[in-house]
C-alpha cells in the first residue's frame, strides 16, 4: 500500500514539474488564444524574432535595402515634415497621412522586403507563419519623446450594378495605435480586429472576437455581398467586392534611434 502512494505521490510531483501550455492546455482555438495573449506573461528573453527600427537622420542613404534576410529598417529619426499618400477617393477623406508607412504581410517566413524609407517609398515586413504576441519599446538615447503607431487595414470596395462598375472607394479602417516608450508594450491588439474595428466593413457572424488582421483579409477577400435594390419580378443586383488589401503601419517618429519589434509565437 505503501508503495502505490508513493508512486502515486512522483508521478503527481512529476506532472507538476512538466513545462506545459496553458493555452494549449486550455483547448483555445485561435480567436480565444488571441485574447488570451494579451493578458498572458511573456518571458521577453524567450524564443521570437526580432526587427530592429533604426532611426537615421534625413538623407542618410537614398541606396535600396533588399535582403530579406535582415532584421533591420532604416526610419527617420524625426518624421516632422514626412508623410505618404493615400489612393483616392477613400472613406476618410484623406489625400496623405503624416509619418511613413510600413507595409506588412504574412507568408512562409520572416523576411524584410523593404528595408528603408530613404529610397522614396515605405518599408515592407512579411511574418513568418502562425499568430504572435507582439511587443514594441524604444532603445538607445533617452529623453526623447515617444514614438507614435497607429495599425490600419487597406482595401478597395467596388460597387456593381448587373455587373457594371459604378463606384470603387478605397476603404481605410484604423485597428489601434499605441504611444512608444522605453517600457515593453503588449501590442498584439494592433494584429487583430474585432466586429466592432470594422466598422462598415463585413464580418462573419457567429465569429469570435478578436481576429487575426491577415486571417480576416483572407476571408474578406473572398466576400461577394448581392442585394436586390430592384424588385421581386424586376430584379437589380447591387454586388460588392473587397480587394487590393493591405495592411500597414503609420509610424511617427519623435527622436528614437531604436525601437525594437519582437514577435513571440503563441
């Protein structure tokens, strides 16, 4: 008897002392482990990729920066007086946003597309496969004011009536920003969306909140929505579409010569 509560007793310290997934454990699906992320603690010395903002005073280098497999991006270190273009006519009523633009993209793996500004267009960053908690902070001088980053989802809606175009809009839809500082910040939230960030945009019922920013532009891509503006014996179908999405970052900077992005798989 003795010995079967002695078994019993290391096998219970045994199973207490196995590294475990709580998520896993929990039988999450996707949308749950998301908000979950963004309460779970993360061990930031743990595995995860690192991409690196250095911040370069204006005219640095105008030379193209290709090699995807860097992790670093040339920024300015004061984007006062820089700003991009936005296609027109969109929903917001906006020609350019102030700051650059970083595009980003998910695909097989890691990879800097693009890696400066000072060329004459924005960044590019493509994700590697999977969902990640993400988090963002400054290094390097300090005293320098915070850096700004507002998260954005692109796309353009066209309208047709029996099959002929009468109206494409560029939608822009803002999905967060967070203010940088030199503490490490959870900004996972600026990955997802939620029924309510989407605002005029379609959503799946019965999903649940938040969504992957690139899982929901999978299935918004694939979305066709027919109305009958007509009548039941004289039908006339409205049908619109979403494409050309694109996901992106508006990002001012305010000083920094190092903000730090670090993508933890989940």
């Amino acid at each position: 008897m003795k010995k079967i509560v002695l078994l019993i007793f290391v096998l219970a310290v045994f199973a207490a002392c196995q590294k475990t997934d709580p998520i896993a454990e929990m039988g999450m699906d996707d949308e749950m482990a998301l908000k979950a992320a963004k309460v779970k603690a993360i061990d930031l010395n743990g595995a995860h990729f690192e991409l690196n903002l250095l911040g370069k005073k204006d005219g640095w280098n105008d030379k193209e920066v290709d090699n995807p497999s860097r992790h670093t991006m040339f920024i300015p270190r004061n984007t006062e007086g820089w700003s991009f273009d936005l296609k027109t006519p969109n929903n917001i009523g906006e020609e350019t946003l102030p700051g650059i633009r970083i595009d980003m993209s998910q695909g097989e793996e890691f990879a800097v597309l693009d890696g400066t500004v000072f060329d004459g267009d924005g960044c590019e960053f493509q994700l590697g496969k999977g969902k990640y908690v993400v988090y963002v902070a400054m290094r390097g001088k300090k005293n320098v004011d915070p850096a700004e980053i507002a998260a954005w989802l692109e796309a353009l809606e066209t309208t047709t009536i029996d099959g002929t175009v009468t109206e494409e809009l560029w939608y822009y839809q803002k999905l967060g920003d967070v203010s940088v500082t030199r503490k490490w910040t959870n900004i996972t939230d600026l990955f997802t969306i939620t029924e309510s960030e989407a605002g005029a945009l379609p959503w799946e019922i019965g999903v649940n909140d938040p969504v992957w920013i690139f899982d929901y532009m999978d299935w918004l891509g694939d979305q066709e929505i027919v109305i009958n503006i007509g009548t039941e014996e004289d039908p006339i179908w409205e049908t619109t579409t979403y494409s050309e999405l694109a996901y992106f970052w508006q990002l001012q900077n305010n000083g920094s010569q190092l903000i730090k992005v670090r993508f933890y798989p989940i």
